[in-house]
C-alpha cells in the first residue's frame, strides 16, 4: 500500500497505518535531524516531534503531495523552529549551539571526510544537496520546501557537487593513502555499522 | 567543457543523472554523453560524489519507550477523535459561537436601541396622558398649575377689593392685586429637539403672538457642521402658561423640564406698606407745607424731605410694578435645538481642484501619520521592548514547558 493510502487510512482512524508509516520512515525522519543536528538526543526529540505533529496535523492532510514530501516539510520546519530557539538561547541565555566537534569522533569513521566536506559548504546549497542525496526529494520538492525557484535550485546544487567532487577528491585520494600505508586503522567496511552502534550520528 | 558551444549544459547533466529531465532530452543527454568525453567525464564524476554520500551512515533510532508504546497503543490513536465526529463538534461548538456572538450583538443593539426610543416616545406618551388628563398628569407641573389657579382665584376678590380701595391711586395697575392670597413669580425651563429647526423657530414666535407673549432674549447660534441651537427667555401670561407650554412642548422632543414658583406675597406686600406709608407721610408734609408758615429754612426743609419721600414711593412703585410682572408673565426659559442631520455640502468647484486638494491633504495625512509612526516609535520603542523583554522571556519559557509536559503527559497516558 502506498504512503498516501496509509496516510489516508491513518486520518479515517486506523492505528495500524500509522504504526506502518512509522516503521517506514522512523529510519529516514531519524537520519534528516542526525545529518543536521549534533546532538543525537535531540535529533531523536525532533524525529518523535515530527511523528507527533503527524498525528495532530492527520484531519488536515490532504494527498496533494506526496507523503515523503509532506513529512519532510514537517521535519524541516520543526528543523528550523528548533534551530530558531537554539539561535535565541544563544542570543539570550549564552547557550551555545553544540557544534560537531570532529576531533571527538572515531577517526576512522568512514563518513567523516564527507562530512567535513559537506560542512565547507554554504549553508542553503548544503541543503539542497542533502535533500536530494539523503531525501531523494526532487528539484521541484527542494524548491517548494526551501521556497526557492526550480533553477535557483538546479544551479545551486549543481555548484555544490562541484564544489564537493573538489573537496572530496582530494581527500579520497589522502584517505587511500592512509589505508594503503597504515593497515592497521583501517577503516574496516563494518565502520559505519560499529558507529552506529555507538549511537553516534555520524 | 565550453558552455556555448557544448549542445548539453552540464546542469542537464546532472538533472540526467537525477531523473529530472524529459524522456526525449534524457535520450538525447544520454546519447551525447556516450559520445562526448568531457560530458562522460562530468557524469562519472558527479556518480562518484553522489555515491561518496553513501560513506555517511545514520544509525538506526534508538526508538524511545514512550513512542514504542505509543505505538503498541492502538487507544492512543484511537483517542484521537475521528475527523467526521471531531469536524461535527467543531461545527457544533463553532455554531454555538456564532450563535452566542449573534445573541451578544443583539443584546448590545437593543441595549442601545431600547433606551433611546423610550426616551423618545416617553414625551409623546406623556402629551398624550396630558391631554387625556386634561394636563394633570405631571405631579409637580400638575400641583404647581393647581396652586396657580387657585392663587389666581384668591386674587379675584382682593382685586375688586383693592380696586374698591383704590389703594394705589393713579397707577392702579390693571388687573388689580390684593394681598390676601400667594403670589408666584413661575420660571420654566425647557429644553426642546425638534425635526425642523426652522418649522420650530416659526411656532414658537406664533405661540408668543397668540398668547399675547414676548420674547425677552433670543440668541440663535448655526456653528458649522453641528445642530443649530436657539435660546430664548419668553414671556408669557400667567394664566396662558400652561397652554403655551403644553404647545411649546409639542414641538418636539423634550430633553428636560424644570419648573420653579418663587412666592413673592410678603414682599409684594411689604412694599405695599411701605408705599402707604410714604405716601401718607407725603400728604402730611405737603399739608404742613400747605398749612404752616414759617421761616424760609423750614420751607425748604420740608420741600426737600418731600422729594425725598416722593422718591422713595417712585423707587418702590418700580420695585412693585417689576414684581407684578413677574408674576403676570411667566418666564419659559426655552432651549430649542436641532436634529443635526449631515448635510452635503455645496459642490466642489471642479474635479482639478477637488483632485488638488485631496492630493495635498493626502500628503498631509501621509506625512502627518508617518511622522506620528515615528514619534510613536520614538517614545514607545524603548519601553515596549523593555518589557517585551521582560514579559516575553518568561512567557515563552512558561509555554514551552507546558508543551512538554502536555507532550510527556500524553505519552505517560498512552
């Protein structure tokens, strides 16, 4: 059954569409606020919010979009309003945002090179890019969550793969270096598995 | 790769290997990149840096108990209210708010509505029972009007009387006044709204002519832009106060009424003494003036203590004749004011002009509420932020924890 009709059914009452809806994309909810946000408590915190505003938004939905879509415009303005009060607890309270702090992380994590790199970037074609290579939202998706034209989001993500091909080359290339002239730490294929269960977003 | 002369950008490259493009341009992509190295060289390139992204694995959610049993919960979503029952108590709850607002400004209308047609009909209705009544019907205009009668009553006898008498010699006045009954000066104040001001402005001047009346003061005031008003001190016969009043009233809508009777028998009567008294002391001193001789010095001393009576009688024969009228004629007081209608005013004279001025007063307007704006900012600004500050903090830290534990609260329920 597609996610529209689960959703749909979901709205009528049915508990079980919706525990369906959640075993789909608890996975994809968690992953979007992990990629974005440091801390994996809080990521956890939103991924429960984004559900529960789904279940509170459920009399208001109407299929006109996809569901993938309609979750991710959940996620991402809980996304912003939860970047907004850390801004302000920044501002006001001297919290400071937690930062991804590499040097903390297990160096031989596999995705940290494309993180860093992904980090380099300017923060709107930052996210564009993870839209579509995490969400796998289309263009005309990106455009309407970000509010920006279908160009705009075009040429912005092309920059953005470029400038990541050239930061990444580089650093694929020192990578294997590494691997090739230090056996020993090799970042094993099971890396990104032994992290997760670390429960690191990494 | 050179754009211009490249027949495949590479963003279409790109939106290729995305799926974003059309089928007929995606063979066409797809083709020209089999040939062209520098567009198979893009393609490979941005492959290898979409699947880099692979690298950056997310572990699965620690899903938390409160969500686990949440959704072992079915009754927890069954809790939430199916949409056709949740839309049916809404509509029902939205219609009783409509309803309690449409009864609230219906009591709000008649609250305003009832009062003033009560007042409005409260003299018509009065008129009426008046005349029913045959204008007894006012206690206080009633008992005053009453006493009037029967003072004027009185006086009928005291005026044969005094007639008889012929107390007062020469300036008897003509209706006679004796001294055994009260005499009332009346002062009636009346306050009247009429339709139309100039209709009202022409019964009130054939009132004073048909009771032989007059009006002592008339002020008229037409301020612009507002009702016009008219105050008038009038004059009336005692006896044709009632029918002048009841006919003034009738002119309109009575707004307010007072009536006064000042009892002036004890001074009417005290100087009625004491002209009888210095008018006997004149006859006896004009007949030692007559009878007894005597030096010059006395002569001229009795002239002068003459003259000094005579004028002492005239001064109080004045005194007398004013009381007497007050007492003939009553003052009415009458504030007649108008029903202020809008009125349009004359014509502009000309579209330019019309356009001119209200291109100059809009500017002024514009500039005038800018300029407010800014002095508002100017002096609010700072203290509103202030306590914005002050307020806001506290408010949003408040509603934030109450969302979370409505959040924790649901979740403990489930």
């Amino acid at each position: 059954m597609s996610d529209e009709r689960l959703m749909l059914a979901f709205a009528q009452g049915s508990s079980e569409a919706f525990t369906e809806l959640f075993h789909r994309y608890k996975q994809p909810v968690y992953g979007f606020f992990c990629r974005r946000i440091a801390e994996p408590a809080n990521a956890e915190e939103l991924a429960q919010e984004t559900f529960f505003a789904l279940l509170r938004a459920r009399d208001h939905y109407q299929p006109r979009a996809l569901f993938r879509t309609y979750l991710y415009a959940i996620s991402f303005k809980i996304l912003r309003a939860h970047r907004r009060k850390a801004a302000f607890r920044a501002t006001f309270f001297g919290h400071r945002n937690p930062v991804w702090d590499v040097s903390k992380r297990d160096a031989t994590e596999s995705g940290l090179w494309v993180r860093r790199a992904v980090e380099k970037l300017d923060p709107l074609d930052r996210e564009i890019v993870m839209l579509r290579e995490f969400e796998q939202l289309s263009y005309a998706e990106i455009a309407d969550l970000l509010e920006l034209r279908l160009n705009t989001v075009r040429s912005r993500l092309f920059r953005a793969r470029t400038a990541l091909r050239d930061l990444l080359e580089p650093a694929a290339r020192a990578a294997k270096s590494v691997l090739e002239h230090h056996p020993a730490q090799t970042a094993s294929p099971n890396a990104a598995e032994a992290s997760a269960q670390k429960g690191e977003c990494a | 790769m050179n754009d211009t002369s490249h027949p495949v950008a590479p963003e279409e490259v790109m939106s290729f290997l995305d799926g974003e493009l059309s089928t007929d341009r995606s063979q066409f992509v797809s083709s020209h990149i089999e040939e062209c190295f520098d567009c198979g060289k893009l393609r490979d390139s941005l492959g290898n840096t979409s699947r880099a992204f692979a690298h950056w694995v997310v572990p699965a959610p620690p899903v938390a108990a409160g969500v686990k049993n949440l959704l072992a919960s079915s009754a927890f979503v069954a809790s939430f209210k199916r949409p056709s029952q949740g839309g049916l108590s809404l509509a029902v709850s939205r219609r009783r708010q409509w309803a309690l607002l449409v009864v609230s400004v219906v009591l709000v209308v008649l609250a305003l509505w009832v009062p003033n047609r009560v007042a409005r009909d409260l003299p018509v209705t009065e008129a009426r029972q008046a005349r029913a009544n045959g204008g007894n019907s006012e206690s206080m205009n009633g008992s005053l009007d009453q006493f009037a009668n029967e003072s004027r009553g009185r006086l009928q006898v005291p005026r044969a009387q005094s007639n008889e008498i012929g107390m007062r010699g020469t300036q008897e006045p003509s209706n006679g006044w004796g001294q055994n009954g009260p005499l009332i000066a009346r002062t009636v104040s009346l306050s009247v709204v009429v339709k139309d001001f100039d209709a009202g402005r022409a019964s009130m001047d054939a009132v004073l002519a048909r009771h032989k009346g007059y009006a002592a003061s008339l002020n008229v005031s037409t301020p612009l832009g507002a009702a016009r008003r008219l105050e008038a001190s009038l004059r009336i016969p005692a006896p044709k106060l009632e029918a002048a009043l009841h006919e003034l009233k009738s002119l309109g809508r009575v707004e307010g009424e007072s009536q006064n009777g000042e009892e002036v028998t004890a001074e009417h009567a005290d100087l009625v003494a004491r002209i009888k008294n210095d008018r006997e002391t004149e006859v006896r001193l004009q007949d030692i003036l007559r009878t007894r001789t005597g030096k010059v010095k006395d002569v001229l001393d009795v002239e002068q203590e003459i003259a000094r009576v005579r004028g002492e009688i005239e001064q109080m024969e004045a005194e007398q004749k004013n009381l007497e009228h007050r007492v003939d004629f009553a003052t009415i007081d009458l504030k007649l004011a108008e029903e202020y209608k809008a009125q349009l005013g004359t014509p502009a004279p000309s579209v330019v002009i019309q356009l001119r001025n209200a291109t100059i007063n809009g500017f002024r307007t514009a500039f005038g509420s800018l300029l407010a704006l800014v002095l508002f900012l100017a002096e609010s600004a700072p203290s509103l932020m202030l306590w914005l500050m002050f307020a806001g903090i506290p408010a949003w830290s408040l509603w934030r924890r109450y969302r979370r534990a409505q959040s924790r609260s649901a979740l403990a329920g489930a």
